[in-house]
C-alpha cells in the first residue's frame, strides 16, 4: 500500500512539473511576440520621425533661401528708392533750371514749362512760331526758339521730343492735304532750326498728332487757340531706347 502511495503521489508530481513547462513556454512566446510587435512599432515610430526631421531640414532650408531672397528683393527696393529720390531731386533741378533760363518768355506768356515724371516740357503757342495754315517758322519764334535750344543744349542726357499740334479745323491745300501733314511739317522745321543753332540731330525726334491729342475743348476760340502749339520736350534716353522699335 505504501509503494503504491508513493507512485500516486510522484506520478501527480510529474504531472504538475509537466503542466507548468507548458504554461511557462506559452507565457515566454507570448511576451516575446509582445515585445517584438513593440519594438516594431518603435522602428516604425523612428522613421517616421526621421522623415519629419528631415523635412523639417528642408523646410528650414526653403525657409532660409526665401528670406535671403526677400533680403535681396528688400535691398534692391532700397536701392531703386534711392535711385528714384535721387533722379527726382536731379529732375526738379533740371524744372527750376529751365524755367530760370526762360523766365523772360514764361512771363510773356510766350511759352510755359511743364514736369511730368521725368520729362519736362515746353509749351510754345502756335501763333508765335507760324502763320495760320503755314510751317515757316516766323522771325518772333525763332528768336525764341534759339532761347528755348540754348536752354536744351546742356541736357546731354536727354532726347528732345518736339510735337505738332492743331485744332480740329480741317485744313485742305496744295502743301498740306489735312492737319497731318501741317502738324508733322511745323515739327520738322523746329527741329531744323534746333539743329541750326547747335543741337545734335540724333538728339531730336519730330512728329506731328494733328488735332488728335487736345489740351481743350474745341468749340471755342480760346480752346482751338490752346490747342495749336507746339511741343517741347526732354525724354530720358533709357526710356526713348526701351520703347524703340526691335526691342525683344
């Protein structure tokens, strides 16, 4: 009876040993694939913040060459502002010149000087120059446009623009067939005489707009007066050559 007990009793003992190892491997696999889906999602955890790091670095660098750019784009402003306070301060000069040395004839009421922008430009009304109807240029204007050209001559820097005008009477002759014609001709022979009392003539553009470019209404006399006169004016030459024809 007691041998028989005590195999009972080791074969019970075998048996729990046996359950236990079982349990034990069960429990070890388990942890273990814990662990490796973990440190999986680590993995992947760090390269995805690898990837953010790494665009964050190329959002700095975007970042940082845009603020360069606009470094450049704010110090280019700065220096076209400069640029452009200094060409107004040289452009009112040149204005406060020229009507010095016309003085004479802007109180005569002869002729008036303009600032617009870059340009500067004198008026001169047609009955001083020409006779109605006709291109010669008259005794009267030539002494004021010699005036005009002495004063022009020092603006080496500058295109003098010269432009007919006339009002809207029409005009129908053997020498002038319409206000065209009348308008370019009257331009033509300032520039000549321009040229005759010592301005370069590749300094100088003649062009006529006949009645097509009004400073009044026409329906008056004192408005068509206003009208027929005769444009002066100094162009910047940077701005006469991007405007010339060919430019790409």
């Amino acid at each position: 009876m007691k041998g028989s007990g005590l195999h009972a009793v080791g074969a019970a003992l075998a048996g729990a040993f046996t359950l236990c190892g079982c349990v034990s491997t069960g429990t070890y696999e388990k942890l273990e694939a814990d662990k490796n889906q973990e440190i999986a999602a680590l993995q992947k955890q760090h390269g995805t913040l690898q990837e953010q790091v790494q665009g964050l670095q190329s959002q700095r660098s975007a970042l940082e060459q845009q603020q360069a750019d606009l470094r450049r784009q704010v110090d280019a402003l700065e220096q076209q502002k400069t640029q452009l306070l200094t060409a107004s301060k040289q452009n009112q000069s040149q204005y406060d010149s020229l009507v010095k040395d016309l003085t004479e004839e802007v109180k005569k009421g002869q002729l008036q000087v303009r600032q617009y922008k870059d340009m500067l430009t004198v008026d001169v009304a047609e009955q001083l120059f020409f006779d109605s109807g006709r291109a010669t240029l008259k005794d009267t204007g030539k002494d004021v446009l010699k005036k005009v050209g002495d004063a022009l001559k020092g603006y080496e820097d500058k295109v003098i623009r010269v432009v007919g005008h006339t009002d809207n009477v029409p005009i129908k002759t053997k020498v002038f067939p319409s206000n065209w014609e009348l308008s370019v001709a009257r331009a033509t022979n300032v520039v000549h005489y321009l040229q005759e009392v010592g301005i370069p003539p590749e300094r100088m553009i003649a062009s006529g707009r006949a009645e097509y470019q009004p400073v009044a209404e026409n329906d008056t006399p004192e408005g068509r007066k206003k009208n027929r006169r005769i444009e002066i004016t100094l162009i910047d030459r940077n701005l006469v050559q991007e405007a010339g024809p060919g430019r790409k």
